[in-house]
C-alpha cells in the first residue's frame, strides 16, 4: 500500500507506486481522508490491466501480472471514481520517482434545494447509519446494509444517498427491481446524482430494456454530466439497440469527448459501421483496443475490425 515514507506521496489524492514488479498500489482521498464508499479504480496499461475497488483506507494494489516491471508502464492510464466526485484520470509512461498525482474534486455545488449526506439537515441519527450501512457494503454484507440505510431513511427520509446506497444493498444480493426504485427515489431527490442513473442504466440494460435505458440517460444528459461518461455511452448503446443511429452516434461521440472510457470508441465504431463509415470504424474499434489493448473482449474486436476493414471502399 501507498504510504509516504514508501513513495514520497505524502498529502497526495491519488498515489501511485510499484513497491513490487507486476503491481501498482495507490491510494484514494477526497477532502483529506478516505472516501465514504469504495472508490472503483481501473489500471490499464499496454501489457496488463486491473479492475477492482479501495478498501476502508482508501487504498489499492493493482495486480498486472507483469514480471518486468518497466513494463508496466507502458500506455498505463489510472483511473478513480466516487459517486459525487470528478474522475480522477493519470496516464503514466514510465516509473516515476515519486508517484502520479490524480486529483479527484466534488461536482459542482448545486443551486436547487436538494441534499447530500453532508448537508446540516441530515440528523447525525441518519447520519451514523448511513455511514454503518457504507462500512457494510464494503464489507459485501449486503442484508446488513440494507436495515442499516432503511434506519437512515426512517429517520430522514430525504436522504438522497441513502437511497442510492440502499440500491447498493439490494442489487448485492439480487433485489434488481427493487434497487431501481431506490435509484429513482434517489434521483427524485437529487436530480444530479448521477450514479443513480448510470445504476439504474446498467439494471435496465443488463435485461435489455433499451426503452428505459434511453428514458433514463436522456434525463440525465440533460443536466449535462460531463463528468459521467458511462451515461453517454448507454444512452449510445440504448439507442443504437433501438434503431436511432443519429442519437446514438451523439452521445457516443460525447463519450468519447470527455477521455475517459475506452469503450465509448468500440461502440462509437459500431454504430458508424451501421452507418456504412467503414473507415471511421475501424479508427474508433481500433483506438478502443489502443487504449485497453488486454480487454476480455480483445480478440472479438478483432475480427471485427478485420470484418469492418474488409467493407471500406477503395480510396
């Protein structure tokens, strides 16, 4: 793990070092101390990639597998994300001396009357069970975090995070439908907590309910969250799954804008093949293995490129 007499990283908000050949450990804090929820990190390099969650403190060691460890970085990109938080981005081309700094910085402060778990108006009652209820996801006790985050909820029931949590809680241990609820109610309340809408994406994709991922993400696009690619590229996917090229290929482009999710450029590439953009196909499908060159689904990518490349007419 990160600490400052290892790496020289003392203060940082993402650290990042190769304390063993093969890993990169880091660390994750926003306002000086660990985030209240497990912070997703992803670690894509050109011979290894890692996807997985901060503990307790915050902290991370990313596992590539690599016995060389100057190989490690190469095309390496770190990434952090907290719900209520900017994505924290660094591209790292070779070890350095004391570690990459990302800085991970709150959304911009709303102007409407809704709340988060830090506003005065939470009764520190509802506050001590929200906070127990996110101890208990991260320990994957998910039965647990519910009674703890329906405790909040009783005591305030205007606590729009835990209801996002709370949708945590049922989607761990399967209550799909009833996590969307959570999501919506969450949303109700805070209409820019974005992770309820990508949560609820996911659920509504995931069975194939492009109606409702479109509804979805069209409600949030227009808030405009730039810091949450993940909801142009399933507003990209719904629409693309619903016939509607010249939508999806809008938010797929945004997507691709904000430089922060590879894939957004695979299906970037799909939807212009549909289009009969050959060329520009193969650009995007190729930049999206460019960027994650070990993706689970690299050699289907492949062939696709290949099958794409195969189509483009003569120059």
């Amino acid at each position: 793990m990160v600490r400052p007499g290892l790496c020289g990283l003392a203060g940082v908000v993402l650290g990042v070092c190769l304390p063993l050949a093969g890993q990169i450990s880091g660390r994750v804090v926003v306002g000086g101390g660990p985030p209240a929820e497990p912070a997703l990190v992803t670690v894509a390099c050109g011979s290894g990639y890692w996807r997985g969650y901060s503990d307790k403190h915050g902290e991370f060691i990313a596992s590539l597998g690599i016995k060389n460890p100057r190989d490690v970085f190469v095309n390496c990109r770190v990434e952090a994300a907290i719900s209520g938080f900017t994505r924290g981005i660094a591209s790292v081309t070779q070890i350095p001396a004391s570690g990459v700094l990302v800085t991970l910085y709150p959304l911009g402060r709303r102007e409407d009357s809704t709340v988060s778990y830090l506003d005065l108006a939470v009764p520190a009652a509802a506050r001590k069970q929200f906070e127990k209820g996110v101890g208990e996801l991260r320990a994957r006790k998910w039965k647990n975090a519910e009674a703890s985050l329906r405790k909040a909820i009783a005591v305030y029931p205007a606590y729009a995070p835990a209801w996002n949590e709370l949708g945590v809680a049922l989607e761990g241990w399967g209550n799909f439908e009833e996590a969307r609820k959570a999501y919506t109610r969450a949303i109700a309340l805070d209409a820019r907590l974005f992770s309820a809408y990508a949560r609820c994406a996911v659920i509504d994709a995931n069975q194939e309910r492009w109606d409702r991922v479109a509804a979805t993400t069209d409600a949030a696009i227009k808030l405009d969250p730039v810091e949450w690619p993940v909801l142009f590229f399933y507003n990209a996917v719904a629409n693309f799954n619903l016939g509607r090229l010249e939508e999806a290929e809008q938010s797929a482009t945004r997507a691709v804008a904000t430089d922060q999710f590879p894939r957004a450029h695979y299906i970037l590439g799909h939807i212009l093949a549909a289009k009969g953009d050959y060329r520009a196909a193969v650009e995007h499908m190729s930049k999206y293995l460019d960027l994650v060159p070990f993706a689970a689904d690299a050699p289907r990518v492949r062939a696709e490129i290949q099958d794409a490349r195969s189509r483009q007419p003569p120059l």
